[in-house]
C-alpha cells in the first residue's frame, strides 16, 4: 500500500522530523546532549518520553524483551531521534536466538539486556555473543551471582571466568551491567553482598577486563552502578578517568516522571529518586565537562553506531 502526499504534507513531515532531531541533539540541562543506554518500555502511553525528558535525557536505548518488541517500534517511530532499541529474550528457551535474529532484522541494534538463569559462559550465551558479532551489534548483559531475594536464582552467573569469554569473541562488544559486575570492580567481594560497601581493593575482574579488552565496555546503570560511584568515590574517580573511552551512562531506573515518581527501590542512594539524575550528579561532581560528554554521550553514540 502506498500513501500520496501533497506538497504541503511532504514538507510539513520532513519539518517534524527535522525538528525532532535537532532536539535530540540539543544542550540538555546537563550542559550538553546525554544518552541513556539502559532504559525499559513503559506500559503507560507515552512513559518513556516522560522519563527522558524529565530526567534531562535527549535520547535513550529501550532493552527490550521479546514481548514488547512491537511496542518499542511504535515508540522509536512515534519519536524521531529520541530512541533506539536493543532485542533480549529468555535465553533457556530453544527458539531464543530466532527471535533475537527476527528482532535484529526488525529494527533492533542491539543484544540487551541479557538477564538469563543460564552460566555467562555456557552454551547459551555463546550462541548470543556469536550472533552479535555476526550481525555486528553490542550485547548487554546482567552479571549477578548470587540472589537478592529467596527464589530470584543467579543471572548469567559466573564473571570470574568471563575474561576467556571476552579473549574467544574479539568481535563482539560486550557491555556489562549488574551487581557482580560492579562488585568485581574490586578484587575482594564479600559472599552473598550485591551492593558492597567501603574501600576497593585494585584488581578485581571487571577493572581489569576494562583494561585487558577493547571489546569490552560498562554501563553505569542501577543502583549498583550508583553504588559504586559512592562506595569509595576516590577509587571510582579514577576508575572513570582511566576507564573513559570504556564507559557508559545507563539509568535502568523504574521512577515514571525522571523525578523520582513512583521509584520502588528500597535501596538508601536511590529510594524515592531518580536513578538517572542521581548517576548523571554523581558523574558530574567527579569529572570534567570534557570527561562528562565522553561517558555520557560520545561513547554509547559510537559503540552503538547512531549517526544522530
């Protein structure tokens, strides 16, 4: 089926659009344009919008499981400019990676967020990471190796083996996320702790993937990627410093307005608040304006490839 316009319509949508990406790429209250890679679909219409601009966000990266697929498509069409979206699904069922290569092909950019009952190095995820360098995406993934709660099981367990996960995949680029990510920063994680406090010893896994690998990056996302940025803020200093080609914004926040509306963390740092704007003031405090626009615009546009 094809639609005729006429002239006036012609120019009138081309307008549209044209304003919406010099939006996107405007100064935001932050003082320059910021890219959040880990936001997830709202149910409520118009929920992510009123996330991003409340927050002070210009664009975001929706995570997208498999069944809100269509649902995100609507919004990146509905928005020019203000999003992208990432394809995830349930890595133990046997159609998982079809539905990721359906998505891919769909509009997706993305692997993510992979948050699985499966072994970071099993033969589910090594199917995932083959994918994204065929198709030539990141994939994100929630490192957690122990349950917060009675039930919850482990999600993509196991990052102490991960180094030879990330020395086997040269192509793909991995992006991590979640409590064992963050809490591997140091070389020392308490059992059972997701969200560690007090000084970091130098050393741990993630640190040192960072350094090892230019395949593999972080998002600062959640409140473990907020924690650490408190835990020891001298270390988390130069972490950002020496890691700044390596590192992302990412809000994985469930407030509804980017004020803090309706957050239901428990955790201290984030309880009632925003995750987004209490990352975003956290980075800000500790880095330069140069530092600043690295981590949370020019690395995740680059990364992800988006032109605009």
């Amino acid at each position: 089926m094809y639609i005729t316009l006429n002239r006036r319509q012609f120019l009138g949508t081309a307008a549209g659009a044209a304003l919406s990406r010099a939006n996107a790429q405007s100064t935001s209250e932050w003082g320059a344009p910021v890219l959040d890679i880990h936001l997830h679909p709202r149910r409520e219409e118009g929920g992510e919008l009123n996330h991003i601009n409340g927050s002070g966000v210009t664009k975001a990266v929706l995570l997208t499981g498999s069944a809100m697929a269509d649902h995100s498509q609507a919004v990146v069409a509905k928005n020019p400019g203000r999003f992208v979206w990432f394809t995830g699904t349930d890595m133990t069922k046997p159609d998982a990676i079809a539905v990721l290569r359906k998505n891919l092909m769909a509009g997706a950019i993305g692997l993510g967020e992979l948050k699985s009952h499966v072994a970071c190095d099993g033969p589910e995820m090594r199917a995932v990471y083959s994918l994204a360098a065929e198709m030539n995406v990141p994939v994100l993934i929630h490192f957690a190796d122990f349950p917060q709660f009675e039930g919850e099981g482990v999600w993509n367990s196991g990052i102490a083996r991960f180094p030879a996960v990330v020395k086997a995949n040269p192509k793909t680029a991995f992006i991590g996320h979640g409590d064992a990510f963050w809490a591997n920063v140091s070389a020392e994680v308490p059992d059972g702790v997701p969200y560690p406090t007090g000084k970091i010893k130098p050393g741990g896994v993630s640190d040192r993937m960072l350094s090892d690998f230019p395949n593999f990056h972080g998002d600062f996302s959640a409140n473990s990627g907020r924690n650490f940025l408190a835990r020891d803020p001298d270390f988390a200093a130069r972490f950002v410093e020496r890691h700044r080609a390596k590192m992302m914004f990412g809000c994985d926040c469930s407030c509804r307005d980017g004020h803090g509306a309706g957050q239901n963390s428990k955790q201290p740092l984030i309880a009632g608040k925003c995750v987004a704007r209490e990352t975003l003031t956290a980075l800000k405090q500790m880095t330069s304006a140069e530092l600043f626009h690295q981590i949370t615009w020019q690395n995740g546009m680059k990364l992800i490839n988006i032109s605009n």
